[in-house]
C-alpha cells in the first residue's frame, strides 16, 4: 500500500490558503475589490425597463409555480387601464348615487366616503392600482393551482363593465324620478 501524498509546503495551493498569494498565477487579478454593481438600483430599473431578459418562465417550469417576467404581454396593460378607468368611473358615479339618495352597501367605502370624499377616492384608487399592478406581475402564475391570473384580471374587467351598466341604469332611474 502506497502512503498518502502529502503537497509539500511550498506548492501553490498551500502557498493560497495561507495567504501568500490571491489569485492562481496566469490569471487576471481579483476583481472584486470594485464597486458592487447590485447597488445600482436605479441604474437597474431603467436599464431593464428597456432591455428586458426574462419575457417566457424558463422551459422546465409548469404554470403553477412563481416565476417573474420583466416582459408582459400587451393585452394586459390594456386590461389595466381599462380596470383603472373603470374605477375612476365607478368612484364618480357612486358619488353621484350617493348625491341623489342612493345608498352605500360597502361599509368601509361608506364611513370614508361620509367623511372625506377625496380620501374615498385617493384610497379606492390606490387600492384598485395596486392590486391590478399585482395582478399584472402575476399574470402567469396559477389563482390556487387552478385559474390564471390573467383570467382574473379579464373577470374584473367584466365585473367593473357590469357595475358600471348598473349604476348607469340606477343613476337613470334616479333622475327620471326627480324630474318628475
């Protein structure tokens, strides 16, 4: 049986580990001692605003798992904005329900909406943008393994349509009763 082969100490792994010397000789210098390039956050945020890398999840991922794109499909942000507009739509037509007689049946919406009308506002519409905005980056990902977000996102589309079509025809009702 053969003994162990013991590096004698003046090889040049030895020589690394002890410090003696910082990188294998031939190759480039250590580059780390430059500024970390993650702490420009800002700097990240533009650049991958216009050259996107991530616009698919990687193959081998199956929808029901998180993956985030920087990329979204342009259906989408219509979507968004027609959701955003329906909700700045439905804030000005409850206020004017609310004006005629009509009655709030969210209480939440109700106790902001007799105390402040613009803190009303301001909150429905940051709550209604963030949540579309959450919506949105998880578009592909799977609502409890069984719809797409995305599908969740047209069905509030359609959900903002209908109450839309409802309080038109509630507002209508409303003024042929007092003109009358």
């Amino acid at each position: 049986m053969n003994p162990p082969i013991r590096p004698s100490p003046d090889d040049w792994v030895s020589r690394q580990l002890q410090g003696a010397i910082s990188h294998a000789p031939g190759a480039a210098q250590e580059r780390r001692n430059r500024s970390d390039r993650r702490n420009r956050i800002w700097w990240a945020v533009l650049y991958g605003s216009f050259n996107p890398r991530r616009r698919r999840p990687p193959r081998r991922v199956d929808d029901s798992r998180f993956h985030s794109l920087d990329w979204h499909a342009a259906h989408l942000l219509a979507v968004s904005i027609g959701i955003l507009i329906l909700n700045v739509a439905d804030a000005f037509l409850t206020v004017a329900l609310l004006s005629r007689g009509a009655i709030e049946v969210n209480p939440l919406m109700d106790a902001l909406v007799q105390s402040n009308v613009t803190w009303f506002a301001v909150i429905k519409m940051a709550m209604t943008g963030i949540s579309v905005t959450l919506m949105v980056w998880l578009a592909r990902y799977r609502f409890m393994r069984v719809v797409r977000v995305e599908v969740v996102l047209y069905g509030v589309l359609v959900g903002y349509l209908a109450l839309i079509g409802y309080e038109v025809g509630m507002l209508g009702k409303l003024v042929n009763l007092h003109l009358f």
